[in-house]
C-alpha cells in the first residue's frame, strides 16, 4: 500500500490511490485536496472540529465518511460528485446547509442516504420536505 501524506499548516490528509482515508487535522474550514477524488469509509467520522467542508473535486463518498461530524453546518458538493453512499454525512447537526453545483435531479440521483435540510442548486433552493429522493 502506498501512502501520500498532505501536511497543510495544522492539518493532515492520508491520501491512497486518490482516496482520503483519514483525516487528522483540527480545522474547521476543510477543502479537500484537488487529487482526492474518493472520500473513504469513515475518513472524518466523529470529526468535531470540521464546521465547513468544499469537496473540490471528489467524485464519491464513502460510508459514514463524515457520520459523527456534529458540527459540521456548511458543505459544498461538486458538480463531479456521482455518488454519496449511505450514512456519509449521518449523526450531524439538523442545520446543514449544502451548496451543490448541478440541479436538484442530479442531486437526487447520487444520494443514497438522507437528504440534508436544505440545499442550494443551480436550478433553485430546497428545503427538506420539499425534495424528493429518488
């Protein structure tokens, strides 16, 4: 296995194969390296230093990635994301905000798990009971 370690300032990327599988840092303003294209299994879970996080250019999340994050509020979704697994962002505070740059319908088509309590697309502003997760 071969690793690839991120040191930014105060905070730590554990990088394989373009997959972060952990996360060691203390910020609460994360962005994800440009080469991540992965977020693995639990890579942030229980994480409660992270408050915002820009996935760049991630393509999918991973199983409870960020599960336990409780004060996470404020996540931007790339337009290359195709899917977000189940319980990636479970157990985290009601308030989330989610920027996602793409529509509601591809939005709607890489979520697996539940949908954040509003979210902002190009076509429009959601809230959570009025978005439908097919």
């Amino acid at each position: 296995m071969k690793y690839r370690i991120l040191n930014e300032i105060d905070c730590q990327f554990i990088i394989e194969n373009k997959t972060l599988v952990s996360y060691a840092g203390n910020r609460s303003n994360v962005t994800v390296p440009d080469c991540v294209e992965i977020i693995g299994k639990k890579a942030f879970k229980d994480n409660l230093d992270i408050r915002s996080l820009n996935l760049n250019k991630v393509v999918e999340v991973g199983e409870d990635a960020f599960s336990g994050c409780k004060n996470l509020k404020h996540v931007i979704l790339p337009n290359s994301l195709k899917l977000i697994e189940q319980c990636a962002f479970s157990d985290i505070s009601n308030s989330k905000l989610v920027i996602f740059d793409g529509t509601l319908e591809q939005y709607n088509k890489i979520l697996k798990g539940e949908p954040f309590a509003k979210v902002i697309c190009d076509d429009g502003v959601y809230s959570q009971s009025n978005i439908d997760v097919f």
